[in-house]
C-alpha cells in the first residue's frame, strides 16, 4: 500500500469520501489544467474541500441549467421590436469586445441571433482599472412587464446578527449569468456590436427584472436557513453562528445546496470562520457592528450636484 502512503488521502468513514494530497497530486500526477483547479482547491479549509466543486473555475464558466428560477422578459401590449445604433468605440474597447464575444461563444453564455430588436453596447471600468462590457438594455426595460419582487433591506438584515460570534461570507461567481434565460425569450436580450448580432442564453447584467428573479432564486433556495444562520442580498452570503462547532455544521450545509444547485463561488472573496467582516457596507464583529469607514470617506467626498438630473443619478 505504499502509493496511499504517498498520497496520504485524508479519509472519511462518515461520509464514503477519499480526499488525495493535493499538493503531491498537484506536482505528480495531474495535467496542467487540473494543477490549477488543484492550486485553488488548496485554499478552502479541509473541512469544506468535499463541496470543491463549488470553487471550480471550469465548472463555473459552463452554461448553466435551466431551472424554475429562469428569467422570462415578458413585453407590454404595446411594445414593438426597437433598436438603436452602433456605440463608437475605440481601440482598447474593440479589442476587449472581440475577446469577451468570442469567449462567451466558446462557453455557450451567447449566440448569434436574428432578432428583430437589438441593444447596443459600451464598456465601464472596473475598480481593478479592466474594462467590463455591459448591454445597453434601456430601451427592453422600458417595454418590460416589471417584477416588483423585493430586494431585503441592509440593515434589517444588518439586525439578525446580534450575538453572532464567528463568520463565513461566500460571492458568487459571475452571479447573474447563473440563471438562464427562459426558453424563447432569449431573441429579447440580443446586441449588437461590429462583429454581428448576438443573443443571451444567461441573465447578463442591465435587465430590469435581474436583481428580483435572483433574489428570488436565492431565497427559495435557503427559505428555510433564512434568519437562522444565513442572510443574503443578491449574490452575497453571510453565515453567521454562535460558536465553531455550529458554524462547521451551518456552513457544509450552504455548501451542499450551493453545489446541488450548480452555483459557484469566487474562493479569492470567500472568507472561513472569521470574527470580522464586511457586509452591504458593515463591519460585523463580535462586539457589534460598525459603518465601514471607507464608505463613509466615500460619500463625504461625493461632489455637490449641479442639476436636478445629477442629483436623481446619485
């Protein structure tokens, strides 16, 4: 049995689980790609690394299943197919077009279309200074039937942390394009761009309806651990529990569901069993909660509005 010895798999009787040594297999056995999967399993506390799944940068940029939870973009009675004009862009901005259009092709996140309706696009700067390109869905939104259900309130969630003691926060992984597009309604979400005339198979960022169908969605998943041990707002999860033996059980339960769901998680913006945190703008600790600071520098530093319409947009 000398190649257990040299792996050194941690074994669970409990559960019928072998977990290799990562780090040997990683340097040993794997092929490169795998290696990498392998470099960001390491990082999830061994407690958790059965649920590594949800970690997965490869599981994560397939296309999603379709659920009950998918988006339908129901139109007013009155709406007609609309489309506006190419966007001008320049060279940075074409370049990082080509390569989202053909990325998102390649994960099946898109398709060409030949929709009578189209949205224009532009590009926004990420905090990181990387360009992120976004649809221009104003007109769709304006012919949408609306869903008014509700987004929960910050600081009411803020409220349910009294006397919790230890903490997890989990960020899902490009956390709109986890819910599909209902079937038929895809033509709706179409844009187009120099290189031609595409349509969503996934909920992108900009439709009106986006953040209520997510939210619903997350709730009907964790209905029952709302409040209890668990609050979230959009694609943010916060575990919160009274002690570390508690907060084991309450987090491999998020886990379970997330991975029986086929939602994703960014590992680089997980944090496990801590005793501070920032959520929706708080710092959560032990002793009680504060106003993130940074935040506060923030909206200090906002400049006085000089119209009517600047002051509606702040």
């Amino acid at each position: 049995m000398s190649w257990l010895k040299k792996h050194n798999p941690q074994i669970s009787w409990e559960k019928h689980t072998l977990v290799f040594n990562l780090l040997y297999c990683s340097n040993n056995c794997l092929p490169a790609p795998a290696v990498l999967e392998l470099k960001a399993v390491e990082e999830i506390p061994t407690p958790y690394q059965e649920f590594s799944r949800v970690f997965s940068e490869e599981e994560s940029s397939k296309l999603p299943p379709h659920r009950p939870y998918d988006i339908a973009i129901e139109l007013l009675p009155d709406a007609k197919p609309r489309h506006g004009p190419i966007y001008s862009l320049g060279p940075r901005e074409d370049a990082e077009l080509k390569e989202t259009i053909e990325k998102q092709l390649k994960a099946g996140l898109i398709q060409p279309s030949k929709s009578p309706m189209a949205s224009p696009i532009l590009f926004v700067k990420k905090k990181n200074g990387k360009l992120r390109m976004c649809v221009d869905y104003r007109r769709l939104n304006s012919m949408t039937k609306k869903n008014v259900y509700p987004l929960p309130l910050p600081q009411n969630l803020i409220e349910k942390l009294q006397g919790a003691k230890i903490f997890s926060k989990f960020d899902l992984k490009a956390g709109y394009n986890l819910v599909r597009i209902k079937e038929g309604d895809e033509w709706k979400t179409a844009f187009k761009t120099k290189y031609g005339l595409f349509e969503y198979l996934v909920m992108p960022f900009g439709l009106t309806n986006a953040p209520a169908v997510f939210q619903d969605m997350m709730n009907e998943i964790f209905r029952d651990l709302l409040d209890v041990y668990v609050i979230i707002y959009l694609d943010n999860i916060l575990v919160f529990s009274l002690n570390e033996k508690d907060h084991k059980a309450h987090v491999q339960e998020v886990l379970k569901r997330l991975q029986d769901n086929d939602l994703f998680c960014n590992i680089k913006k997980c944090h496990f069993h801590v005793k501070k945190i920032d959520y929706l703008g708080f710092i959560i600790l032990e002793s009680g909660i504060e106003v993130d600071q940074s935040k506060v520098t923030d909206a200090m530093n906002w400049s006085t509005p000089k119209n009517v319409k600047i002051s509606r947009n702040s």
